[in-house]
C-alpha cells in the first residue's frame, strides 16, 4: 500500500513550487503522486493566483481531505475555507514553530507577528490531525493541550547505490578543495537581526583557530545572507578559506555531501531550535557523513555522543571554540570519523528511512479516512 492508496480522495496542498523545500518532502520523501485519488497542488505565483488554480483544480476533483505541508499562506487559510464552506477536513504538516521563530529571530516585522500567530494557532485547532516532524515538537504540543499531534520525521532521498566517484573527484577541483579537510553546511543563508546570526556563522568563525590545519569550509546553499557571511569571513582574514558553492539541484545534492569529511548541523538552544529536525540531518546521516551538531532536540535524540557538542542559550558565542576544538580531533584521527560517518547510514534508515516514513504515513491517512 502506498501513501497515495487511501481510499479517500486526497487533495495535497504544497506551500511551494515544484522544486522547493516542500515539494521534496511531498514527492521524494512522503511518496504523494497525483493519481485518481490524489492530487497534487503546487503554488503557482502569488498566493491569490495560487487560490484561483486550487479552487479550480478541488471543483475539479472534489477532494474529501485536505494535507496541508507547511504553515504558510496560501495553504492554511484555503483549508480553514474549505472546511468552513465544504466540510472538508485537514491534516497540517508543520517543521517550525513559526510565530516563536519569527519572534526571536526578527526575520520578520514586528507588525506581521499577529498574523503569523493567528495562522498557526488556527491552524493547529482547525485540523484534524496536527502531524510534526521530531518527538520534541510532538511532546511540546501535547503539553499544551493538542493531543492530535504526532510525529512523522524528515527524510531523505536515497542515495545512488553507486557512487560516481570522477564527478565528485572532478567537482572537488572545481570548487577548489583538492588536498583539504572540509567541514560543510548546507541550508538556507538567512540572517537574524535580532541574534546577528547566520546559518554558517559558526564554522567560519572557527577557522582561525584552525590556521595551522589544512581545513577549508564549504557552504552549499544561498540567501539574503549570504553577502553576510562573505563580509564575517573578511573580517576574520578567512575568506580564501571559503567556499560558497550557491544553490544545489536536489539531484545533485549527494555529489556535494560527499566532499565534507565533516558536516555541521547547528540548532540554538531554545524553543524554536529544540523543536526542529531540519531536513540536512537526515540527509547528512544518509550521506553517511561524520557529523559535529549541537546537542539539542532531535540531533540529541539520534546522534552518537561523539558528533555532539554543547550549545548555550539563543547565541553561543564561545560555540565556535567548542566547534574548532572537535574539528581538530578530527584531523588527528579523519579514518576514524570516517568510520563513524559511514555508521550514520543505518541510523538514518532506521530514523527517516522510506518505510518508516510512509507506515507512518499510511496510519495518519487511515486515522483521517472518511471522517
């Protein structure tokens, strides 16, 4: 049995393009594909635009529920709509506590938090089944009374059986990382003005500890923030020790794993940070990468001692300390943190594999059939 084999006439409601982050987790990771009870709906321009397209496509195909991936607009409001005016109940899949991030963060404005705030609680009250993607988030909402959450992990895409190796040969000399040590991120280069923070801050800002190591850093992903981090790594004389390698194509993603000999996955030490898997843990641990994370939510809750680090609070700024000092372990032993990467395979099956996430997957539908 398939995602995709309910007996309901499912109407996925994707908060992205084709392409974008949960378009992935729809298709590659859960497994939904439009069919003649499934259909897939992906946003098309701006949110009206996007309405018009899906109150078109749902006369069309007369949806009994509604999956609805993420808390943005335009997807929770059309379910809030339909269920108002059609009966038509949904299931929210949410990774973030959004209000709670924007406020710490100050990625958004102040005067946009209400909003953001009274989407989500609408949101998780009006739904059916409130599905999340770590057990940290699940218990943090039982605890304030929503009893129909549960939890249905972040995945991966699996990697090729065989593994090219002249692409990535070649693509480490492209990129300029023959005959180094790389430690990478990949993620979204967003800025916090709140925090003065960026996704990467941490593992630049260890590199001068590590001048006499032959280390170099790597950052797949780009953002706003990016002219950020290129201006943190002048400041501190790193800048040749930095790579940005831009925005990767999802198929290609494997081939740039494949260079770090250390992957970094970084979450604050709070609400926000607790709650997150992050799609790149599990992704890291298929690639079968050693990893350096903080020691918070569910990296704490899959990942062997020795790949955790301690982090303080909202910013830690003695974390790049911390960071660089297990990064020269590693350059003393790199088989050995070899080894352990490889190990990270099985967790990751275990955790976020395909079977695992579509059983669970399965149950959630069934749960919400014909209701």
């Amino acid at each position: 049995m398939t995602p995709t084999s309910s007996p309901t006439r499912l109407a996925v409601l994707v908060n992205g393009s084709i392409g974008s982050i949960e378009w992935i987790r729809a298709t590659q990771h859960l497994g939904f594909t439009s069919n003649d009870s499934t259909l897939l709906l992906v946003r098309r321009g701006g949110s009206l635009s996007t309405w018009i397209s899906w109150i078109q496509e749902c006369q069309r195909f007369r949806p009994e529920l509604l999956y609805v991936i993420n808390t943005a607009s335009p997807g929770v409001p059309f379910a809030l709509w339909r269920k108002l005016v059609g009966n038509i109940p949904f299931v929210l899949d949410t990774g973030d506590l959004v209000f709670e991030m924007a406020r710490r963060s100050g990625i958004e404005p102040a005067a946009k938090w209400p909003i953001l705030w009274a989407g989500e609680q609408a949101g998780w009250h009006a739904c059916e089944t409130l599905v999340v993607r770590s057990e940290c988030f699940r218990q943090h909402l039982h605890e304030l009374g929503f009893h129909h959450a549960m939890t249905l992990p972040d995945g991966f895409a699996p990697p090729p059986e065989l593994t090219d190796r002249f692409a990535i040969q070649s693509l480490r000399r492209k990129l300029g990382l023959g005959g180094f040590l790389v430690a990478g991120v990949m993620g979204s280069l967003i800025h916090s003005p709140k925090l003065n923070l960026c996704y990467g801050w941490d593992l630049i800002s260890a590199l001068p500890m590590l001048t006499d190591l032959p280390f170099r850093a790597l950052i797949v992903g780009d953002g706003p923030g990016r002219p950020w981090l290129e201006k943190l790594a002048l400041r501190l004389s790193v800048q040749d020790r930095v790579v940005f390698a831009g925005r990767v194509p999802y198929a290609e993603l494997h081939h740039y794993l494949q260079l770090m000999d250390v992957a970094i996955s970084t979450q604050t030490n709070n609400l926000p940070g607790r709650v997150r898997t992050t799609g790149k843990l599990p992704e890291y641990m298929a690639a079968g990468r050693f990893i350096l994370a903080s020691k918070v939510g569910e990296a704490a809750r899959v990942l062997p001692e020795p790949m955790l680090i301690d982090y303080e609070g909202d910013v830690d700024l003695n974390y790049p300390k911390r960071l660089a000092e297990r990064l020269r372990g590693v350059a003393g032993d790199p088989e050995k943190a070899r080894v352990m990467g490889t190990s990270n395979r099985a967790l990751a099956e275990k955790h976020f594999g395909k079977e695992t996430l579509q059983s669970a997957l399965r149950g959630i539908l069934a749960r919400n059939a014909k209701r």
